[in-house]
C-alpha cells in the first residue's frame, strides 16, 4: 500500500534550515541530506508503522543525519502528515 506524503509548513521550513546549515560547511552534506530524506520519504510511503512516539505520532530516524520525521497517519485517506524534521539534539525535550 502506497501513501502519499503531505508536509507541512513548518516541517517544509525545518528541511529548508537544514540544508541550508549543511551549504554552508560542506558541498557534499546538502545534498547527501536531500538523499536521506528522500529514502525516508520512500520508507513512509511503503511502510510507515514505524515506532509510535506520542499516541497517534510516530517518527522515523533520517539516515546519517541527526534528524527524524514526525508525523501521523490517515488510514482513511492514506496520507502521512510530516509534523516536524526535527534535529534530535537540540532541545530534545521540545520534541513535537
């Protein structure tokens, strides 16, 4: 089963700060984070029950990047609702 991804706003803005940090230290690190999210992306649209962190919001790990995506799921429509890309070391007890 396929779902489709939906991010929002403030989720879109997080990847948006991410990648422009990484530019400015490293050539390779932006768009390696692109790549990472991009196979988070594919994880969720095929198999998204990944562990659940706060009743009906679950998160999954992006790889190599201290990153996760927080999100929820619509069985109904089968949407995934990306919350928040968060960075898992800062602030870890503000986590969405």
């Amino acid at each position: 089963m396929v779902y489709k991804i939906v991010v929002s706003p403030r989720a879109q803005k997080e990847i948006e700060n991410a990648i422009d940090y990484y530019a400015l230290y490293s050539i390779n690190a932006p768009l390696n984070f692109a790549l990472a999210l991009k196979e988070a992306y594919a994880t969720l649209e095929t198999a998204p029950l990944v562990r659940v962190r706060y009743k009906n919001i679950r998160a999954l790990k992006i790889r190599n990047f201290p990153y996760a995506l927080y999100f929820t799921i619509d069985e109904d429509e089968k949407k995934i609702r990306v919350l928040s890309c968060f960075h898992n070391k800062r602030h870890p007890n503000k986590r969405p």
